[in-house]
C-alpha cells in the first residue's frame, strides 16, 4: 500500500471515530418530556386578556432546569414578556439570561396560538421550558 494511500485511509478512520464520538456527546431526549415543536398545542384560543405566569421545566446538562414565564395577553396576542431566571448553574443562568434578552422580539405582536420558540439567542433548550409554560398559561387564560 503506497503511503499517501494509507494516509488517507487512516485520516477517513479518525474522522469516522470523531463523528462518532461527537454524536455520542450529544444530548437525548429525556424520558417522559414532549417535543413541542412536533405535537402542537392542544389548547387553541380565544383567551382571556390578562397577565399570566408559569414555570416550565426542561432538562440541561447540568440535570433538571426550570424557568420562569409571565406573558400579558391582549387580544388572543402577545403584548408584553418577562422571564424570570430560576437557574443556579452559572452557565444556565448565562443561557437563560440570554434567553430573557431576546425573547420579547420572537413573540410580542404574536398571536398566542401561534408562537413555538426553537431557539433565542443561541439557547435552544430554554426554549423547551419556555414552551412549556405557555402550555400552562393557554390552560390558564381559556
């Protein structure tokens, strides 16, 4: 076998074990959570106008995380966001933070129906409880 050949062979197997090494690094859905992005609310509007709150929770690497939701409903629409930081983990009070700074543009003006956060300034799995509390705040303002 010529050298450059096996160079290249053995550069391919490296990269193979890296991917697979990455993939096993991440994250897993956890046992009994709901992927909001795939099932869709259940609950549909009108809603009450109000001010409504709720905690979701999500999991993180650091294990179990929750944050906190207040959203003002005027006209089945979004008006008003707050996010309160439940977190005690320094790098998920970072994503959380980041999330409660660039939330109000993805959902005030929207119809409640009609939001389903993926991601928000680079925080992908707050989004996750941030949905979820919208869930509780639709059960809420029915």
């Amino acid at each position: 076998m010529t050298t450059p050949l096996r160079k290249s062979l053995l550069v391919g197997a490296a990269g193979l074990s890296l991917a697979g090494s990455v993939a096993g690094c991440a994250p897993t859905a956890q046992a009994g959570t709901t992927d909001l992005a795939k099932s869709g609310s259940t609950i549909t509007g009108p809603y009450k106008d109000g001010t409504y709150s709720a905690d979701g929770d999500y999991f993180s690497p650091n294990g179990g995380e929750t944050v906190g939701v207040r959203l003002t409903l005027s006209g089945n629409a979004i008006s008003a966001v707050d996010i309160t930081v439940h977190a005690d983990n320094p790098n998920t009070q970072k994503y959380q933070g980041e999330f409660k700074d660039g939330i109000a543009p993805q959902v005030v003006g929207k119809k409640l129906d009609e939001i389903n956060v993926t991601k928000v300034a680079g925080s992908s799995l707050t989004s996750g409880g941030f949905n979820k509390a919208v869930e509780k705040i639709k059960s809420e303002a029915k």
